[in-house]
C-alpha cells in the first residue's frame, strides 16, 4: 500500500506502472516532458521559479526515467505519447501548456499527432530532437545514424561513460556549468534504466516527425540554442519552416562546426557533407515561432533560464517583445 505521500507524487498509467510527477503551484498548467535520459528533476529552475508568477508546473518523468517505473518493453514515441495521455486525464488536466525539451520534443510532437492534441492549449518545443534527430535522405543535418548504433553500444558497456560524454557537450562550454552541477546532471542521467536508455536511443535514431509537424493546431514556439551540440540549430530552422535551414551556406556550416567538441564534430560528419540544397519532406509547424538562445548549449533551460521562463510566460500570455500578437493566427 502506497502512503498518501507517494499516491500524491505517482500516476499508475497501466497496471503497476508509475511515473513520478512534481505537482506544483496554482494556475494554468505547463507540463513539462524531459529529455534523455534525465527525469523531471532538470527542469528544478522552471518547477521553483515559475509557480511564482501563477501558474501551476508539472514535471513528469517518463517511464524508464527518474524515479519512474522501469518496465522492460517497449520505448516508442507512441508508448510514450499514450502514458502522456493518461497522466492528463488522470489530473484531470485540460488548457495545458506542453514543453517537450530534447526527446522530450519528440513526445510531445507525437502526442499532438496521436491524440489530436487532447487538452493541449499550448506547445513550446526546447531544444527537441524534432523532426529528425539522424541524417537521412532528404534532411540533412543531425546525428549519422552510425553515431547513434556506437552510443548503444557504449550504453551496453559503460553506461557511465556515456553519460559523462553526453555531459561534456550538453553546454556551450565548460565554463557553462559548475563541476558540482554538471555532476548532478550525471547523476540524475543514472538513475535511468539501461534498456531504456539503449532503447529510446534506437527511437531517436529511427523516427522521423516530419510527417507530424503537420499535425500540430495550437501556437506553437521553439525555444534553441545557437550552439547546440546534440540537436543542430538547423533542426530548429526546420520546425519553423526556414528556408534557412536549407540554404545554410557550407562556410557558415563550418563555423558552427567549429565550435563543437571534436567528438561532436564527428557525430556530425556525415550530416555536414550531405547536400545542403535537399528539401524536407514537411514544411514545418505552421505559425511558429523560433526564438534564438544566443548564449545556450543544448541546456538552454539552466544556460539562459531567466529568459526561458521570461519567453515561457510571454508565449502563454501571447505577448512579445514588439508588442504585436505573438500570433497571427
């Protein structure tokens, strides 16, 4: 028998299946779906700082993740999209604020196209790993998919490893985040299943969401990191539409390159030498909006938090900077 403490933090979405949720403030809801392999502790700065300003946070780590159950099976999109469903309609959630950050991206994306954007008011995608996190025909950017099949293996044998690797090019720098905090988020990374984390990469490797984009039917914003190491700038440009992201020119692809890691450099070899002038499948999320993390990594929500929860709420309240409708929908 669950006390009424754990009752209160848990959410049974099948038959002795749990995901752990943070439940706090007051207000319009904003769920938050994190990314791999990371639990709904990493959002702390958005669950602590924004109950402050009225609205209601939930955290919700999926499962496999945090301190969620850890079932053997199946880790889909669809899987994941389907446990959303049932922990909205079990808090009986409805206007709901959805941020997907990093694969996090990706399930929130799938559920808009699943479940018709049951309840979903609002979609803010944060550094997501959307529409593709692989190169493939037709979208070029993002990891080769040979990358992918070695961090598997890495999972297989040092997960540990993969974790701290993972770490190294999370932020922009290693002046980014302190040893202490950098630490944690490891930490947090294994608490996760290892055949979770070894199967949501093969997720990441295989799906594409261009398909889904079409799907989406509420405001929509992306929130990206200039230097982001782990999902391109460019697959950020493509959820928006940007004719950018397909005519990037190979000098400025070089630059940013650059500025990667030399382990990340080659994760993104093969993306960088496909045709920059090859068309994507799928226009992109119609309406969105693309705001730029200037000074982020992939950790655009600790890197730049102030003005992640800032933009947050602006985009709630459909207000901008320019004082136009942040939509013209």
């Amino acid at each position: 028998m669950r006390s009424n403490i754990m009752s209160s933090e848990y959410i049974e979405i099948k038959d002795k299946i749990y995901l752990h949720i943070c439940d706090w403030g007051e207000g319009n809801p904003i769920v938050f779906i994190p990314g791999w392999p990371l639990g709904h502790e990493m959002f702390e700065y958005q669950l602590t700082q924004l109950p402050q300003h009225g609205y209601r946070c939930i955290g919700i780590s999926m499962r496999g993740f945090g301190k969620s159950s850890k079932p053997w099976g199946e880790y889909s999109y669809d899987v994941f999209a389907d446990d959303l469903q049932s922990v909205l309609h079990s808090m009986v959630l409805d206007n709901v604020t959805l941020v997907g950050f990093s694969m996090g991206g990706a399930i929130a994306l799938r559920y808009m196209a699943r479940h018709n954007g049951d309840r979903i008011a609002n979609l803010a995608l944060c550094g997501a790993a959307v529409p593709c996190f692989t190169s493939r025909p037709g979208f070029p950017y993002g990891f080769e998919p040979g990358a992918v099949d070695s961090l598997i293996k890495l999972c297989y044998s040092d997960r540990a490893k993969l974790n701290a690797d993972f770490g190294n090019i999370f932020f922009k720098n290693s002046t980014a985040a302190s040893p202490e905090l950098l630490d944690w988020f490891r930490s947090l990374g294994m608490e996760a299943s290892p055949q979770a984390t070894a199967a949501c990469l093969a997720t990441l490797r295989d799906s594409d969401l261009r398909e889904d984009m079409r799907s989406v039917n509420v405001p929509t914003v992306i929130f990206h990191g200039l230097h982001d190491q782990i999902c391109q700038f460019e697959l950020a440009e493509t959820m928006a539409g940007s004719s950018k992201a397909l005519l990037i020119g190979e000098e400025e692809r070089v630059a940013r390159a650059e500025a990667m890691t030399v382990e990340a450099k080659a994760k993104v070899t093969g993306a960088q030498t496909m045709a920059a002038g090859t068309e994507p499948a799928a226009g992109g999320i119609k309406g969105a909006k693309l705001i730029r993390f200037e000074n982020s990594g992939h950790a655009l929500f600790y890197e730049e938090k102030d003005k992640f929860n800032a933009e947050l709420r602006k985009f709630i309240e459909k207000k901008s900077s320019n004082g136009k409708d942040f939509f013209p929908l």
